[in-house]
C-alpha cells in the first residue's frame, strides 16, 4: 500500500502539474488529432508526427491519436510518415487554443520515395497549377496491355493514337493538342524526351505501368523542371512497387487480334537488413488492327531499395527487347478498288489494310536505362536528394525503298568510286542508331516554418550514331560491299542547367510559388560521311514561373500563375543529315552569303517562347471534388507542322510567327451513392495562328492567319461511372473528340471552290465519340488466395468506325469493337 507521504507527494504534484500547465497555456498550445487509413477508416498506429522546422514531435497510438504539445503561436506544416503510406503534409496555423487536425493516409506500396515525387510535383491546395493524380489502385485497374498514352487519354484535355489501331506498339499522347514532342515526361523524375527529336518512345518500355505506383500529369507550361521545357505539360511516372511483404503475382490475357500476355512479379518483401527487392518481367504479342501490325515485346523491370531512419537508397534497371513490323503510315481515305473510288475507311476489311507491306519491314530495338536514387535527410530541415542515370539504345528498321530510292539517293555515283549500272529497282533500306545518355540531377530541400526552398542542377550528355545502308536492291554496282553506308554522322547534345524553386506560406490561407530555371544547351553534328557538314548550336534559356493559391474555406481553393518557358528545335530542323542524299530539304537549315557559304551561327529555325497566364478554382468535400482551370497561352515562333511529311509518315515542322491558344478545363468526381462514383472531364479550347505565312519554292506565300492549328481538337470530354462491391468492379467509360484539321489550311478555308472538286479529300478527322466496358470479380477470397483477380474488357463498346489521327490526307483507324480477358493471381 501507498504510505500517506506518497499521496500527498503525489496530489501536490498534480497540483504544481496543472499550474504549470496553465502558465504555458499563456505563450504556447497544443495539436491534437487522429490518423486513419483513407480507404477503410481504420485508426494507424505508430504514425510519425513531425512539426517541420521544429524538435517537436509524436508517434500515434493504438486508435491513432497523437498529440504535440508547448507549439508556440505560428504558422507550420505538419508532416505524416509511415511505412506502407503515402507522406502527407498539411499546413496549419496556431493561435492561443489547442488546434485540432484529424488526417486520412493514403496506402502505397512501401515508404514512397520523395527523391522521385517532390520535384516540382504539385499539391492541391498549396499548388497553383492544373493537375491530375493516377495512384497505384487506378492504375492496376485500367492497365492490361496498351500503351501508357492509352491509360493515361482519360486525363482533362489528354487524347491518344495508335499506329496499330489496337493501342499496342507505337502509341502517342497529346496535352491540350500538344504532341508529345512538348510534353515534357519524366519516369521517377529523370527525363524521357529523345534529346535530339524530343519525341518519347513509349514504346521502348510497353509494360512498365504493371511497376508504376503513381502517375501525375500537369497540365501548361512551365511544369518540368528537368529535360525540355513543358509546353503543353508535364508528366512524372514514379515506379515503386516494393512491398512490405513477400509476394508473387502472376498475370495472364488474352484478346482480339491473337492478343496475348503473360507477365510474372516478385516481391522480396522488406528484409531484416533494411533492403527490398522487386522484379518483374512479361511477354506481350499481338497481330494488331491493322493487317501486319505485330509486336513481339519481352519487358522487364529490375529493382532493390534500401531503406534507413535517414535515407533511402534505389537502383532500378528495366526496359523491353522490342521487334515489331512497321505501321507508321496512315490510310489514304479514298482509294481505287474494281475501278471504282472508294472510302476505305468506311469498309470494315478495307480500312484493316496497312500500306506496308513487306514482311521484311520490321524494326529491332533494344533501350535499357539503368538508374540510381537517393535521398538522405541531412537534418530535420535539409534533404539531399540524387538521381543519377544512363540510357543505352540501339537497333535498326528496315524500309521499302522500290520506286522512290534511286542511285543518287544511295549514292552509288562514279564520284562516289561507283560503275553506273541503272537505279535499284526493288530494294529493302536499313536504319540504324546508336544513342548513349548519361547524367546526374541533383537537388537540396530545404524546410522552414513558412516556407519550403528547392535548388536542383541538371547535367547531362548525349551521343548519337546514325548510319543508313543498303540490305537488298536490284541493279547494285560491283563495287558494293556489306559495310557500305549511304549516309553517317553522329549527334552530341550538352544540356546544363540550374533552376530555384520556393513556395512562401504567407498565413495559413496563402501560398505563394515561384522559380526560376537556368538552361543551357548544345547541340552538335560531325563526322558527316560524304559531305563533311559539321556545326554547333549552342543556346541559352531562362524559365520563370510565378503562382498563387489562395484557399478561400475549407472547401473553397483559388490560384494564378504566369510562365514564360522556351524550347529549342529538333535537331533535324537544323539539319536532316540523314535525307543529305535526296530527300526533302538536304540543305541545312542556316543562313547563307552570296556565294552559297552557310553561316552556322545563324541557323533559321528559331526556339519557340511561350508565355501562358492560367486561372483556377476547386472545390473538395467528402463526396464532391470539382476544378475549373482557364489557360491563355500565347506563342512566338510556334513549331507548328508546314503540311508536309517524311519519308516515314511524320510532319515536317517549322516556326509560325504568332499563334494563340486559349480554353476552359473542368473536373468533376463525385461519390453519388454507396459503391458508385462518378468522375468526367470537359476541356473546350481555340487553337489559331494569328500570323503565318508559307512560302512555296517559287517564292509565293500563303497567309493561314486565323487558321485553328492542326492537330487541336476544340473539344474533349470524358465520363467514367464506377461501381464496386464485394469484390464485383464494373466501369463504362465514354470519351468524346472534337473535331480536328489534318492540315493549316483548316480544310482549305480560304479556298473554298477546293471543296467542291470530285476527287477532294476533306482535310480533318471527325469528331468521334466511343464508349469502354470493364467488368471485373476477385475470387480470390473464396479459393483462399489473396486475390484471384478476372477481368474483361471490352473497348469501343457499340463498335464505331472513327479515326483518332490524320496527316493531311492519311488517317489512322481504330480498332472496331474488342475484347480482352484478363487474370492477377497474387500468391
């Protein structure tokens, strides 16, 4: 039993304990709360609280509940970690009375990595920009076999092709009606834009959405901070499949067209030693839509982490041993058939055919990147962050060349050392490249109370081998040999860079974000067979962004934000080295004296400056999340395509002098009834050239000012209705494209009497509007297995014939109605 002279210690402690308390009362207070899961509402234990820019700190108990007390008056950002969760972060203002903040914590896979994540990546209600969030379980419900643009085209203002019709292969992403070439795209914050044509290959990495764990796309300018500058957005994919427990999954399909796939993923699960390890590595054929369209992809993706109290270490090796036959033209719409002009994409078996034929016309590529990660909190205010990187890719396509290659264009001339023998009459061309790329992207964070400081450096080198030679043709002199190249040369690429990023928290209602990016760059072509051609192009560009988000309520949130942000042309706007021979514009692109000499500090094609003025608005409640973004986005010295193409299908580009882009963006999701949730999007835009003029060979120009750009719908609409119980998943998703023009001439508008002839092709897509079905069941409970996941999918629903791309008079058909059935296992 306790003695008397315990208790009276003990009651006159409690006393003195209470006083003391109310005296600090006076100058600081307290936060109290609770953390749930977000997805059960279940309380999560052993949450680490931490005050940022203080000591102060809590781990939550058994029914979540935290406290953190003697916090003087202020503004702070309270953060919560905890492994299997995603970090969240919250602003908050102190006054004299305890301050209650109750949280809800996303699942992911294992502790996310912030080296991958939190450069330049937005918030909501701290972020003045336009964005949209994919997480893991989206992801694994809506992935199977496409390409990334496909899962990714339900985003605001997002639309896709692809050259097989089936959205296998080669597949492309738009933003706002910007192609892909100025979208800038990182994979867990490393840039993927081909240094010198800036275009991203999607293809080279097919399944790497079966390792994503979260995918943001920001929408405008100004939203990269590394790799080319965002112009009509930005999209980080981070991949953090790391589980916190062993496992194994199994997956498997089978679809229209002899699609099939099969992949295998291993998960060590978190080990004693700090480390995990993930695998993953799938197989995927298909014939394609389009007759001869095939794929044979074997993926795979490599990666350990390593995880400390302090750091967080990854390495992350993937990509895709790649053959597959050649699509890249589209279907000219009216054709001769039994004498008679037909719209063949108007006949179900006619508009399957692909104008490339030849079995021999096949590509053969192989792209690893390798990549290394790292993140260490060198205090409770700094963290260092470092992403280092190497990309090896090469291989070859093989092409037609019969009817248009002749002996000039191989160069098998008596100054070449050649005998004349007559043009090749049926020949087979070979493509080949090189590209190594390296680099190292580091970046300091640094927290304050009221403030968060970013400073990264980017540094990063490329070089590139191009040769093209002959595989077969009729009529080849004697003199011929295996090694003959036609053409050579090699590309280097510099780019150096340095960008400050800071967000200002002026009270608990305003933030304030601005940076600026630093980059310089430097392209170079040499070692040019046959014509000797060497140049340098170095160039310079600041970046500024400025934005503010004021949450007006709880609810209520509104921003601006102006960026001015330029970009370089591609490397062939200089010089297509590779066409030197007879094809297209063989000259280089640069200025030239009276007596022919080019001057290569004076090249003619000129980067594209933007300066882009975004207003927005969103309103979040438990059951309602809406957005309302309006973009105004005006360009000098646009890279626009000139209504031409390449040899293989592409648009040749120029720089229009002033052009305009302006619209309204609207979100909406809403939980509309128990399992049931509703979410759509509505992008409405004007896309036009205020001043443009083309200039023929003969000198003559014509004007396409006010045009509307082609390649820009005006409209694009989204809707998608979700229902889920016990284990049951079915979704319909519906997805309208306006209208779009083939070409600047806006289907000759200024020439109307054009329209009237009979053998007119009308220069636009049709606007097309197809719906998606996905039915879904996890058997899994009930056999005993963690899941055992079924899935059919069944996509363009009431089998519409529309077409999602075209290039002046060639289109590219989509895939009528088909299906695909497919199973995870997860052991």
């Amino acid at each position: 039993m306790r003695t008397k002279l315990e208790l009276a210690v003990t009651r006159w402690a409690s006393v003195l304990g209470t006083l003391l308390f109310f005296t600090c009362s006076a100058h600081a207070t307290s936060i109290v709360g609770r953390v749930v899961d977000a997805s059960t509402g279940d309380p999560v234990h052993g949450v680490n609280v931490q005050l940022r820019a203080t000591p102060l700190g809590a781990t939550t108990t058994d029914d979540g509940s935290y406290g953190l007390g003697d916090v003087s008056p202020g503004t702070y950002v309270l953060l919560f970690t905890h492994v299997g969760y995603r970090p969240h972060s919250k602003p908050v203002r102190v006054t004299q009375s305890t301050l209650s903040v109750d949280v809800r914590l996303s699942p992911t896979t294992l502790l996310e990595q912030t080296v991958v994540v939190t450069a330049d990546r937005a918030v909501e209600r701290e972020s003045a920009v336009a964005f949209s969030n994919m997480d893991q379980r989206e992801i694994d419900n809506r992935f199977h076999a496409q390409g990334i643009p496909t899962m990714l085209s339900e985003m605001p203002s997002a639309t896709t092709y692809s050259e097989s019709g089936n959205n296998i292969g080669y597949t492309y992403l738009t933003l706002r009606g910007f192609d892909q070439r100025r979208i800038s795209v990182m994979i867990n914050g490393i840039p993927q834009n081909d240094p010198e044509d800036h275009n991203v290959y999607w293809v080279n990495f097919p399944d790497l959405a079966s390792s994503l764990e979260d995918v943001q796309v920001q929408r405008g300018a100004g939203s990269g901070l590394y790799g080319p500058a965002a112009i009509g957005g930005s999209i980080n994919l981070v991949t953090d499949r790391f589980s916190p427990e062993p496992k194994v999954t199994l997956t498997s399909g089978y679809g229209s067209y002899d699609t099939r796939k099969v992949g295998l993923t291993l998960n060590s699960g978190l080990l004693d030693n700090g480390w995990a390890v993930n695998a993953h590595l799938s197989k995927t054929m298909t014939d394609g839509y389009r007759h001869g369209a095939w794929v044979d992809f074997m993926s795979y993706f490599a990666g350990a982490a390593h995880y400390t109290p302090r750091s967080t270490t990854r390495i992350h090796v993937y990509g895709s041993l790649n053959r597959d036959h050649l699509n890249y033209y589209g279907t000219e719409r009216f054709q001769t058939v039994n004498g008679n002009r037909v719209d063949v994409l108007a006949d179900r078996k006619l508009r399957r055919q692909n104008p490339i034929v030849g079995n021999d016309e096949i590509e053969d590529f192989h792209q690893p990147h390798v990549e290394a990660l790292s993140e260490w909190a060198l205090d409770e205010n700094k963290t260092l962050h470092n992403s280092f990187f190497y990309v090896q890719g090469g291989g070859f396509f093989d092409f037609d060349g019969t009817g248009w290659a002749d002996e000039a264009y191989f160069r098998l001339t008596p100054e070449n050392g050649f005998t004349p023998v007559g043009n090749p009459g049926q020949s087979l061309v070979r493509a080949f490249v090189n590209n190594h790329q390296a680099g190292w992207l580091p970046r300091l964070t640094l927290e304050r109370r009221t403030s968060t400081t970013e400073i990264g450096f980017e540094a990063r080198y490329h070089q590139s081998l191009h040769w093209g030679s002959v595989r077969f043709a009729e009529n080849l002199p004697p003199e011929i040999t295996p090694e003959y190249r036609f053409y050579q040369y090699k590309g280097e690429k510099w780019i150096g860079g340095a960008y400050v990023g800071h967000t200002q928290r002026v009270n608990e209602r305003v933030n304030v974000n601005g940076k600026v990016h630093v980059a310089a760059k430097r392209y170079r072509l040499f070692d040019e067979a046959f014509v000797g051609t060497e140049f340098t192009v170095p160039l310079l560009f600041v970046n500024p962004s400025l934005g503010v988000n004021v949450n007006l309520t709880d609810r209520v949130h509104g921003y601006a934000s102006f960026a001015r942000t330029s970009r370089e042309p591609q490397l062939k706007n200089y010089y297509n080295a590779a066409n030197s021979s007879g094809w297209g514009d063989r000259q280089p692109q640069f200025a030239q004296d009276a007596n022919g000499r080019f001057n290569f500090d004076d090249p003619l094609a000129k980067p594209e400056t933007l300066n882009d003025v975004e207003l927005g608005a969103g309103y979040t409640s438990p059951s309602l999340h809406g957005t309302l973004n309006l973009f105004w986005m005006d360009f000098r010295d646009e890279i626009v395509s000139n209504g031409q193409l390449d040899q293989f299908g592409q648009p040749v580009t120029g720089n229009a002098d002033k052009t305009l882009h302006k619209g309204v963006e609207l979100t909406a999701a809403a939980r509309v009834a128990p399992g049931l949730t509703l979410r759509g999007n509505l992008s409405v835009s004007r896309n036009t050239f205020k001043k443009h003029t083309v200039f023929d060979s003969s000198g003559q120009g014509t004007s396409f000012n006010g045009n509307r750009i082609s390649g820009f719908p005006d409209v694009l609409g989204n809707v998608r209705a979700t229902f889920e119980r016990q284990g049951f998943r079915a979704s319909l998703a519906v997805q309208h494209v306006g209208k779009q023009y083939t070409d600047n001439s806006e289907d000759n508008r200024l020439d109307p009497a054009a329209r009237s002839t009979p053998d007119y092709v009308p220069l636009f897509v049709e606007a097309y509007t197809v719906a998606n079905l996905g039915l879904a069941y996890d058997f899994g409970p009930h056999l005993g297995l963690k899941r055992l996941e079924l899935r059919v999918d069944v996509n363009n629903l009431f089998d519409t014939l529309y077409e999602t791309r075209g290039e002046t008079t060639a289109f590219f058909p989509a895939a009528t109605r088909n299906v695909f059935v497919w199973s995870k296992i997860d052991l």
